[in-house]
C-alpha cells in the first residue's frame, strides 16, 4: 500500500505541532524527520468507533520517499488489506498517547445508568 502527502500538508501539521511540543513529521527542508513519522491502520470504521481495531505500523516497515519537482511524499507499507489509514508522528511503542480524565457525570434513568 502506498499513501501520498504533500510537503505543505506536512508543514502544516508541523507548525501546530510545534506549538504543543509533539514530534515534527518530515519536510522538505528537514528529511531527517522520516523516523518519526508512522502509520495506523483502522479495520472495521474510523478511529473512536466501537468494534475496530488499530494496528500500528510502525517505522521500520515504512518506505519513505520525497519528490521535489511534485512535492509529494510517498509512504509504502506491507498490509494484508485494505481499511482506513492515519498518517503520525511515532510515539513510545505506538502506544496512544495520555488522556487525563477531568470530570465525569453519569445519571440513573428506570434504575439504569446511562
């Protein structure tokens, strides 16, 4: 499987990225950035949605590409089928990255909660 980017759609997510200190994907003007960038692969629906299943496919399986005359990256990757793709910046083990649970309300409705 191959996935495309353009460098833009990369300096994009950089320049907020930059702002909350996560990791940088590569440019243009920075290839050495290829080792952060890693790939997820979602079966049964979108990211969030009961009953799928993430599988992180992580850098070491990627084959990453820069053309500098169409400024498009190119991310190859092994896969045994076709679902819905994200396109990260690697983490720790790929593992989901820390949500703090702020608050929490629940209500009773005919003695059950909902």
């Amino acid at each position: 499987m191959c996935l495309y980017y353009l460098d833009d759609d990369f300096a994009l997510y950089n320049s907020d990225a930059s702002l909350t200190g996560w990791p940088l994907l590569p440019t243009s003007t920075n290839m050495s950035l290829m080792s952060n960038m890693c790939i997820t692969k979602v079966d049964g629906g979108t990211v969030g949605q009961n009953g799928t299943t993430a599988i992180s496919i992580p850098n070491n399986q990627l084959n990453i590409s820069y053309d500098a005359t169409t400024t498009v990256w190119t991310v190859c990757f092994p896969v045994s089928g076709f679902s819905s793709f994200y396109c990260h910046t690697c983490n720790m083990m790929n593992a989901p990255l820390p949500v703090s649970l702020l608050s929490f309300k629940g209500n009773v409705v005919a003695s059950k909660a909902t």
